[in-house]
C-alpha cells in the first residue's frame, strides 16, 4: 500500500468513526424512550472483551493468528504497532448470545513471519483489538508476536567429575539462547531424571542438577536436554565416576614365633578391603604386614635323680629302688627321662626259701594229674584217627591240587623314573582303552617287552591332551606290529603339527623370526685371551689366556641362529632349553678349551629332567655330544639356575635340549604385559607376552615393543609352567566399567599346552582392545592374571596414564655391560694373571697324596666329572677357566680367596707328617692380591712365576 493511498485509508476511517459516533449521539435522542422500553440491558455499557489477543510465537514460517471476541460491539478492528489492520484483513462473524440477549462480535487477523521481520521499533512487534458500540469504544490487551527460534550450541556444558562416595555432585548447565526460554530436563544414561523420586536429586531454577550425598549408583553419564516450541538440544555428556578410596581391614591375630626355639619373628597382617578401592579410588596407604621379635622358650629335657636307698627285703627275698625326673624336670615341651623310675632285685642271690602250707601242696598235685590224663586221652584219639584213614595210603596230600590250573605270568615293565612312559606301578587291563593324564613316549623296541605276554591284543590309548580338545577318535597300537609303529612321544601332545610329528623337525628359532636373520658379534684374540658377549642375550665365549699360540690371532666370532636354516631334528618329548649358538672359525686351533655360557629356562632337576648337549653334524642333523648327568671327558657342562656353562675343544654349533621325565619337571616363563595407544584416541591396547625366561628371548620381545613404541607396564614376572599337559590361561580383571570397555568374550584368552611347551624360545603373545568412554579418562587400571590350569599363576598388576605423552622407553638393555660385545686382554678377566699362574703352578704339581688341582675343584664346587680336568695340559688353568665363566656377573673374588685359604690350611696341618716333602706355598695367594691390592709375602716376584701357556 502506498503512503497516498494510505493516508487516503486511515482518513476515511476517521471520518466514518466520527460519522457513526454522530448517528449513534442522535439516535439515542431521537429513540431513547423506545430504547429504554424495548432494551434496558445495554443502557450504559460499553463493549466488554470476552476474549483478547494472546502472545503468540511463530514457528519456522508459519503464520500464527491473533482472535478478538466482545459484546455488545457494533464493530471491531485491530491495530497492530500503532496503525489500523486494513478492513480486507479482517475476518469477522457476528452472533446474538441467547442468555444475555447481546450482540457478539468476533473477528481474527493473520499476522506472518515477513511482517514482523519488516518491523522495526523500539519494542516486539504487537497488536490490540479496538471495539466500538452505542456508547463508546474498548481497548483490548496488547500481545505480542514474537518469532520463535533455539540456537545450537549450549553456553555452558556440564563437566565430568570424580567425586569420593557421599560427596555432593554439582553439574552446571547454561542453556543455547533462545525464543521462547528453552526448559532443562537431565538425563542419566539416557533415561530422564526426575527430583520429585529421589530425594538426594535436586535440579535447580538456574538449570544445574545437584547431588547431596553421591552414591555408587549416581556413576554414569550425565546430559543436559534444553527444548523449547522450536527444537531439542542436547548438551555434550558429563561423565561421572563415583569412587571409593581403600580402608585398611583389622589386624590379624599375631602368628606364632617362627622360631620353636630363641629369637624368631611374629607377624600379623591386613588387607585394603575394608572398602576395597572401587573406580580408581587410592589404595591404602601404609603397611600391610608388622613384624615384631619375639622369644620363644627352649624345651628343657628331663633329668633324673639319684637312686634312692634299697629297700629291706620283702617276704619274696625281693627289694627296691626309686628315682625321679626332676633334675631337672621336662618343661617347655621337653622330653621325659628315659628309663625305669623303679627297680627291682633279688637280695639272696637266688636261694631265697619259702614256707609251703599243706594246701598249696595238694593243689599243685591236682594240677599234674589232670594234665598227665589229658596228654593220654589226645594221644588215643590221635592213634584211632590214623588207623580209620590209613585206606588212603600216603600221610601227605599233594599241594599242587590246590593250585591247577593256574600259571603265573612276568609282565616286563617299562624303565622306571619316567612317568611319561607306561607306568610300571599299574597293571595295565591290555584288553580295555584306557585315558592316561601324561603324555606317552614308547621307547623303540625296547619297550615293545611291555606287550610280550599277551600278543595280537590291542592297546588303546587316549591322552588326556586329546580328550580336552574333543578328539573321540583313539590312536591304537598293535604288539606285534614293527618298532616303527610304536611312536617315540605323542607328538600331538607336544607338537603343534603332523609334519614335525612325522619327520622329527623343530626349528630352533628365536623371538620374532622374520627371515634369516641372526645375531652375531666378532673379536680378533691372540695370545692374552679374552672375552666375547652376545649382547643381553646370556651368551658369552671365554677364550683363556695361552688358548692362542704366541705371535698368532684368530678372528672368532659367535652367532645365535634364528633364521630358517636354522632347524634340529629332536626325538622325543625334547625341547629347547636355549638359543643355538654357533661359534667359529670351523679351523680353529686352540691349546686348552674355551668356556662358553648359555642361559636356559629350566628348573634343573636330575629326577625331572633328562637335559642334554646337541652339536649339529655337517649334513645338519644333530648329535647328542653328552648327557648332563653323565661322565664325559670330551667336553664339560656345568648346569647352575639360569646357565648353562660348557667347557668346548672343537668349534660348531651346539644347543642345550630337555626331555621331561615326570609331570614334575618345570619350565619357566617370563611374563611381560606392555600397551600403546592405538590408531584411535579411545583404543588403547594391552599385550601379554609369555615367552621362555632367556634374555635372548625376552629381548626379542622388547625389541618387537619398541618399533610398536608400546610401553613396559609392569616389571616381567616369572611363572614356572609344569609338564603336566594343562593349557596356560590368560585374563583381565578389574577393569573399571563405567570408565573402559572391552569386547564380549575376550576377557579370557587360552595357549594349549603345545603352543607354551614346545615354543622354543618363540614368544607368545594375546592382546586385549580397550575403549574408553570418554577422552577424560587418562589412567587404567587392572590386573592381568596368567595361570595354568592345576599349576601356578602369576598377576601382573597395571596402573597407567593413557594419554599421549612422551614417555619413558622401554628398557631395552638389562646388563651393565651389554654395549661390550668383546674384550681382550688382562682386563677381560677377574683373577689376575699373575695370580693365575701362580695357582697352575702350585696346584698341577703331583704330592704324595694326590693331584692338589683336584682339591682346587672340590673346593670351588667344581668336583664333578674329574676325568675330564684330567686329561688337560693344566687341569687348574680350565678350572679357573669355568670359574671366571661361572662368575663373570659376579666377580666374587672372595669365594676364591676362601678356598685357597682352607687348601692352605688343610696342608698345614699334614705338614709335619711329612717333613720330607716340600709344603705347598699359599701365602702369596690372598684376597687382597687376588682383588689387585694386597700385597704378596712370598719371596717369588712375579717374573720368576712359571708362565703358563696352554
């Protein structure tokens, strides 16, 4: 509409209200008797609003309309932001009210989205009805039109929390900017929360939900819902954790002393579960267990007293003695005396006489007549019994009747000490199957005895590995079929493979095998000798001074075989107890043996384990060299608790094999658990690692970490495995629920007893895959559990920060030294040269009782096997060889100095027996000069010492 014709608009609706007020003023003049007479109700009332315009919103473009009723009116129109609503856009309808006999008028307005975009006041745009009637005009209320909206995005967002258990919960929430004021309502875990159920629950006018007293069940996710007419928004998710800090738990009673006898220690203890830490909460802090001394009291044995006097003699020629246990008398659980408290003697020496009464006579004589005239009457019947029975002819009734019929069998059994085999206590039903617990290794022909007895039956036998994987079906053997047909182990008990079954072969590999690669370190060594070192791996080659002709060098070198070529052919139940170690050149020429030191991961038990050294022919096969248990005189091997020590002659490559000979034998395992952050923020991944307790094992494994840049979670722990077919069992616990996820049915994850025994030293490893909730979580905790069914279990306890942070690297070297990989020279050695020669020189030398280097040996623990140190150039120079191996991390000098001190001694006191011989001179061998500072007594300086060269 133009301003013109605008202006034209609002002039005639002046005039025609001025017009219409005339005629209303007139017509009251003219006809106010017949008004009176005909409707005393509207004489002097003006309109009255039945309904007024309302606020209104309007949504997205949708027009909203704004409604006017009232009585009496003759006319009503709208006038919105000061101006008149044309006539056209006015939509009116008139009606009579029966009760009151008024005229009613209502009309309605459209108002749209554009007109009030188009609008620009001072204040919201706004409208009111105006009615007119006989007497004059009413205003309605005004109402407001307002367009409605909601904006995204919350001006405050409420934060997670970690709130101690009864703590108040504050979680503060600013709704978006919006038309009408958006209403807040809050969620928990996605259902409604409501204040008017739970009285602990307290959501405020300001928008924020408090939580008087939390509880457990208040842990959860937290989101602000803001909604007006327009649209919902909701907040980003508040997570809370509710946790509870440890209490510790009442001590326990006092254990009694340790000791039965003297100073010893009691303890008592507590645990943090009074409450237990839930959630992340601290754990106690404090001692778990008190220790204090105590003194037990020492059992006093008893003592008897003197005799006391004889007593006079009694009417049966007899006397006594007494004594008591009172010097002193048993206390603190002491023993009581030994012997008689009383004794008794004849006091006539034998002729003591007594007085008989007639009636003690005639009752003796009774008593021999009536035993005369029963021996008589035995003696007839025993006679007629004889004449009745002598039809029979013979006296003596032949014993074999009793047992025709009847032969007696000798079952051979099986070698004894090996419960793997047969077991020879049991008699076994040959006729029926039967399920053993143990692996069974028949041992060739030999063993065939044990089905000699009863041919052409069958044996049916069912491990129990098998039975746990489900296989019905039975493996059967025939006892008269070829030796061949008698399978040296169950290989499906031990082997993961038939092929391996079939042909025998097991490679040797090491950690991580992804090719042919290897580890291998170099030295050049001469006359000195020296030292050469794998690495962290365990393996060390001692070359001993003189090993190396003068004015001549070898390159030497060491290599531990993990590639593909690198493959045995093992009998048996045999495993691999170490890395392969190869050392060279294949020509080499020494004069007396190198000391070579392999780690292994066995308990080393004579009656368990049948542990054996293998050397690999030149077609690749290998060759047992000796058994540990047995004599050998062309090499030596020393089996300490985590080494193996090997006194070699010729180069090559040698391994270290076990056969378990009970369920008993153990091997050990080390176990690691390490965890990075994955491709996905929330992801976070731990791994368990169970590999054989060798350095050159685990380092396998953290070398594999560190190119993942997983970190070391907890210190490795070692778990002894058992051959007693179980599988090994790996879980997680404790994984905080409202904080970490984990997929269904990965919690527990399980190694069947092949994989763990046989592994030869090849790493397994389970992961677990953890999400979190919400990227506020930064720490995890929970335990990882590694066990094997009816053995033993170890927990490996995990606390970390997830986040990504720059962290400490994983521990890759484990030995002070493990950058040296060779050493030559005196400095390689612990005992000095000097010294060295000195010993040679007095211990090789033969007295008249005996070689004295064999006193050496028994003195250091070396006295095993002797027929191998005799043999040698300088028995004495390869014992201190094995000695320098078997300490290298060591160096105890001491032990050393102590058994040359006891040698010296025990020559001493053999010295004046023999004045003729000359007394070997110990003097000038002291710890203080085996450690380099002592000063030696002896006249000999140290270039008059023999020196010794091979």
């Amino acid at each position: 509409m133009g301003a013109q014709t605008k202006g034209r608009y609002l002039s005639t609706m002046g005039l025609l209200i001025l017009v219409y007020c005339a005629v209303s003023v007139i017509s009251k003049g003219a006809t106010g008797d017949v008004q009176s007479d005909a409707q005393p109700s509207v004489q002097g009332t003006l309109p009255h609003f039945i309904q007024e315009p309302q606020d209104a919103y309007i949504v997205k473009s949708n027009p909203i309309k704004l409604r006017c009723r009232a009585a009496p009116a003759l006319q009503i129109f709208f006038k919105c932001n000061g101006e008149w609503v044309h006539q056209n856009e006015h939509f009116s309808q008139e009606y009579k009210d029966l009760s009151t006999g008024l005229k009613v008028r209502d009309v309605m307005i459209n108002v749209s989205r554009q007109q009030v975009e188009d609008f620009h006041g001072p204040e919201d745009y706004w409208c009111l009805c105006v009615a007119w009637s006989h007497l004059g005009t009413s205003k309605s209320r005004k109402a407001t039109v307002r367009i409605a909206y909601l904006r995204k995005n919350f001006e405050q967002d409420p934060q997670g929390k970690e709130v101690p258990i009864n703590g108040m919960i504050v979680l503060h929430c600013r709704p978006p900017e919006g038309v009408p004021v958006a209403e807040v309502e809050w969620l928990k875990n996605e259902e409604l929360l409501s204040s008017l159920t739970d009285d602990n629950i307290d959501t405020r006018a300001d928008h924020n939900l408090i939580i008087n007293e939390a509880r457990l069940s208040d842990s959860g996710n937290y989101t602000c819902l803001a909604s007006n007419t327009v649209a919902k928004r909701r907040s980003a998710t508040a997570t809370v954790i509710v946790y509870v800090n440890g209490g510790w738990s009442l001590w326990t009673e006092w254990s009694p002393c340790n000791v039965p006898c003297g100073r010893g220690v009691q303890k008592r203890s507590r645990t943090c579960t009074n409450p237990a830490p839930l959630n992340g909460g601290a754990f106690c802090e404090g001692m778990s267990v008190q220790k204090i001394t105590c003194n037990a009291l020492c059992p006093i044995d008893g003592g008897w007293d003197e005799w006391s006097e004889w007593t006079l003699c009694n009417s049966q020629c007899e006397r006594q003695r007494s004594r008591e246990c009172n010097s002193p008398a048993p206390r603190h659980r002491g023993k009581m005396c030994e012997g008689n408290s009383q004794t008794t003697e004849n006091c006539t020496d034998g002729l003591c006489t007594q007085s008989m009464d007639s009636s003690n006579d005639v009752a003796l004589y009774s008593g021999l007549g009536a035993g005369i005239i029963a021996v008589a009457i035995l003696v007839v019947a025993v006679m007629l019994y004889r004449k009745n029975h002598s039809e029979y002819g013979v006296d003596v009734i032949d014993s074999s009747a009793l047992t025709g019929g009847f032969q007696s069998f000798n079952f051979k059994t099986t070698r004894q000490g090996n419960p793997l085999l047969l077991n020879s206590s049991m008699h076994p039903d040959l006729t029926v199957g039967r399920t053993y617990s143990t692996p069974l290794c028949f041992q060739d022909s030999t063993d065939k005895e044990l089905f000699d007895p009863l041919p052409d039956i069958k044996v049916k036998v069912q491990s129990s590995f098998m039975v746990s994987l489900g296989v019905a079906e039975r493996a059967e053997f025939h006892a008269k079929a070829p030796a061949e047909t008698f399978p040296r182990d169950l290989s499906q008990d031990y082997c993961s493979t038939v092929d391996r079954r079939k042909k025998g072969l097991l490679a040797l590999n090491g950690p991580f095998n992804t090719g042919k690669e290897e580890l291998r370190t170099t030295g050049v060594f001469g006359h000195p000798g020296g030292r050469l070192v794998v690495p962290n791996t365990g393996v060390s080659l001692l070359v001993p001074h003189g090993a190396v002709a003068e004015n001549m060098s070898w390159e030497m070198y060491m290599v531990i075989n993990q590639g593909e070529a690198s493959v045995q052919t093992l009998e048996g139940c045999e495993i691999l107890l170490g890395p392969e170690v190869t050392y060279g050149p294949p020509g080499l020429d020494l004069f007396c043996p190198v000391a070579m030191t392999i780690a292994h991961c066995a308990e080393v038990d004579a009656e368990n384990w049948n542990i054996q050294l293998k050397k690999k022919t030149q077609d690749s096969k290998w060759e047992e060299v000796m058994s540990v248990e047995e004599e050998c005189t062309s090499c030596y091997c020393l089996m300490d608790l985590t080494s193996c020590h090997l006194l070699l002659d010729q180069p090559g490559s040698y391994a270290l094999v076990g056969e378990p000979l009970t369920q008993a034998a153990i091997k050990r395992l080390k176990l690691a658990v390490f965890g990075s952050m994955e491709a996905s923020s929330m992801n976070y991944s731990l791994r368990v690692y169970c590999v054989d307790d060798t350095p050159h094992a685990f380092q396998g494994v953290v070398a594999a970490e560190k190119t993942r840049g997983g970190q070391l979670l907890e210190e490795p722990k070692t778990l002894p495995f058992r051959a007693n077919t179980f599988s090994l069992q790996v879980s997680i616990q404790d994984v905080p629920q409202f904080l970490w996820s984990i997929k269904p049915f990965t919690t527990c994850q399980e190694f069947s007893f092949p994989q763990v025994w046989c592994s030869n030293q090849q790493p397994l490893h389970c992961a677990f895959s953890l999400e979190r909730y919400s990227p506020a979580t930064s720490q995890l905790s929970c335990k990882i559990s590694v066990r094997q069914v009816k053995g033993h279990e170890q927990i490996l306890q995990v606390y970390t920060a997830v986040a990504k942070t720059e962290k400490e690297s994983v521990p890759f070297f484990m030995q002070t030294d493990c950058t040296i990989t060779s050493q030559t020279g005196p400095g390689a050695f612990k005992i000095p040269l000097s010294i060295c020669q000195r010993i040679c020189a007095t211990f090789d030398t033969a007295n008249a009782k005996g070689k004295d280097w064999q006193l050496l040996a028994q003195k250091l623990h070396l006295d095993r096997n002797l027929g191998y140190f005799a043999k040698q150039r300088s028995p004495s120079a390869v014992i201190l060889s094995l000695w320098e191996a078997r300490h290298q991390d060591t160096a105890d000098l001491d032990s050393l100095a102590s058994a040359l001190e006891e040698i010296g001694k025990i020559h001493s006191k053999s010295s004046p027996k023999d004045q003729d011989e000359p007394e070997p001179d110990f003097n000038h061998i002291q710890a203080g000069s085996l450690c380099g500072t002592g000063q030696r007594t002896s006249p000999k300086t140290e270039d008059s010492a023999p020196e010794y060269t091979g």
